[in-house]
C-alpha cells in the first residue's frame, strides 16, 4: 500500500519520533532490582544508573509510598546553603532506603525508560498489564489512511504526550472579511477549515484521543468541542485494541466532517450577532475546570490586543482560541491550550453566553 503523504510536517514529526524511538528502552522487573549508592543514586541491575522525569518520579513514589513533592523539595538545591543541602541529601536517602523496602519483589513492574547520557531516564512504572500504544505505531499506522487529503498543521511531543494535527483544506471557506487589525500576509478573508486533532500519551498522561476541531487560518489557533459527535477515538491503554483502527475512525469523522463543519460556521456566523458582557464571559472561563487565572489573564490580554475588546459573543471565542495559542506559546503547556481550546467550542455551541 502507497505510504500516505501528509506533507513536511508530518514527515518532520515521524522523523522525531523515530528519533526518540531509538533511545527509549522499556523494562519489566521485581522490586529488588532497584538499588541506592552512598550518594543517592539510583540504579536498575542490567541497566545502570537511572534519573526521572517528573512523571517517571511521580510514579515512583507511588509504588514506593512516599510523597513525591516532598522527595523533590529535598533533591532542589536553589536557595540552600551547602549545610542544607547535604543534610537534605541524607534525609533523602532516608526516606529513599524506605522507600525501596517497600516495593514488591513478587510483583513486576513495567518500567519505560529512555537514554540520556550515561543513564537511563525514568519516564513512567507501570503494572505489568498495561498495554502499550505508542506514538511511532499511530504515526506509521496513520500513513495508511485512504480518505479525504489531510494535510498536518501543528505538532508537539513531550516525554508525557504526542500532539498532532491534520487539517482538510480541501474544505475551507470563509466567515467574511477580517477586521483591519487581524489582516496579516495579505490574507484578507477569514478562512477556517475543519480538521483532526490527536493526542497519546505513553506515560499514562491520557487516552488515545481524537477530536474534530476547526482551525482558523488568520492566527493558527484551534476549537474543539467535548460533545459525542465530535469525538473520534477515546481508546485507553488497556485491553485488545489494533492501532490501525485510528485509521478507521479517522475516515468516518472525515466523511462527517462536512456536516460538522457547516454546523460550526453557522454558529460562528451567529455568534458575530450576540453582544455580550466580557467581565462575565472572563468569570465563566475562569469558573471552567483546570482553567487557572493566569489562562484568563492570557485570554483577557489577547481579547485587548488582538480583539481590539469586541464585545461580539465571536471576539470572546476567538480570544480564547487565539489566547490557548499563546498559553502554548508561553509556557509550553500544550494541555492546557486543549483545555483553553475545549471552553472555546463549549462557549460557542453551548448557552452560557
């Protein structure tokens, strides 16, 4: 079958994740396989020595029963003097000694590591039923995908998640003129297109996930929306699941995704219509969960600069897609700007405004 071509992008995010694939190392061991030197430092028989990601030492500390913020508080040497910091060291090697004593030697854990120097980086323990669906098996999965042309538009990868998205230009259109201050490049017209965002994480962060979503050309932001129609695939990392199902769906959410779409521009268009209280709207996002107030400050900044401070139901929606582009941009959080992007699309189909 002809690999499937999704343009540059994809092929840079493939070529990345190949990258990560050849370091990474996964393990299944008993407790007693861990062990501590005089200095702290911990190591796995037959692999060396080991670090953690935030994740990784999270997971850690579970199976251990000890309390990882704590543990890390001891291991952070900013602010301390050089007494503090060797007196933290041993009580961490104290708790850490417990720690060890407390993993089970008749029970194995699945351990994902991946190569960073000389050591062996910690990126999640697992039991040994769960199941793993990695981002290289979606990836090369997704390049037999026989359906409408996507094209990928936005990717990120983290030791704790995989973002891609995949736009159908083929299905573009416009919501009218763009407002003099948001013409960039000569793009005139609002464009919009529907599209594909997919998530996994190989760490336990979340599902395998798949959205429909809509993506504005003017300012590369997204929307997305929680309701059952919109989703595509939500697979946790359990049971008997067959990667190339991704494909599947993917083609039946393309093939909606004309109808989706014009509901969506629909609503859109209405939303130019609806005046609205900003200082409400920005009380109901930050009401939202796992929205904080700096994500609103974020979105409230983008309204001032970018919406000029429309009062339009559509300028609150679009500051808050535009502001989850920012908060990624910011700060790297890509959850968060799904977060942000999810208020949007619960803003623009649902009643709250």
């Amino acid at each position: 079958m002809t690999k499937r071509n999704f343009g540059k992008e994809f092929e840079e995010a493939l070529a990345r994740i190949e990258q990560i694939e050849e370091r990474k190392k996964d393990v299944t061991i008993r407790g007693d396989k861990f062990r501590m030197d005089d200095n702290g430092k911990l190591f796995i028989d037959n692999l060396g020595q080991i670090d953690f990601t935030k994740t990784g030492f999270q997971h850690f500390c579970i199976k251990a029963d000890l309390p990882s913020s704590y543990m890390m508080k001891l291991l952070d040497k900013e602010g301390k003097t050089d007494q503090e910091i060797r007196e933290d060291l041993e009580t961490y090697k104290v708790n850490m000694k417990r720690g060890l004593s407390r993993l089970k030697n008749d029970k194995d854990y699945f351990i994902r590591t991946i190569q960073d120097g000389s050591k062996h980086r910690v990126r999640a323990i697992f039991s040994d039923n769960y199941k793993v669906y990695d981002n290289i098996d979606i990836l090369r999965a997704l390049q037999n995908f026989n359906g409408e042309r996507l094209e990928a538009k936005g990717f990120s990868v983290t030791s704790d998640f995989m973002d891609i998205r995949f736009t159908m230009p083929e299905l573009k259109t416009s919501l009218g003129r763009l407002p003099e201050n948001e013409v960039r490049f000569g793009v005139t017209e609002d464009i919009v297109f529907p599209g594909v965002h997919l998530r996994n994480s190989e760490t336990g962060g979340s599902k395998i996930l798949g959205r429909f979503i809509i993506y504005r050309l003017v300012c590369t932001n997204g929307l997305t929306n929680p309701r059952h129609e919109f989703k595509i695939i939500e697979q946790k990392h359990m049971g008997i699941f067959d990667v190339g199902e991704i494909n599947e769906r993917m083609l039946e959410i393309t093939e909606k995704g004309k109808e989706l779409f014009i509901t969506y521009v629909e609503n859109m268009k209405g939303a130019k219509d609806k005046k609205v209280d900003p200082d409400e709207a920005f009380d109901i996002i930050g009401a939202r969960k796992n929205i904080s107030k700096k994500m609103v400050e974020t979105v409230r900044q983008n309204w001032i600069v970018e919406q000029n401070q429309g009062t339009r139901k559509f300028d609150i929606v679009n500051a808050v897609t535009a502001g989850a582009r920012d908060w990624e941009k910011q700060t790297g959080d890509y959850t968060g700007r799904l977060n942000l992007e999810t208020v949007a699309g619960e803003l623009l189909f649902g009643k709250a405004l």
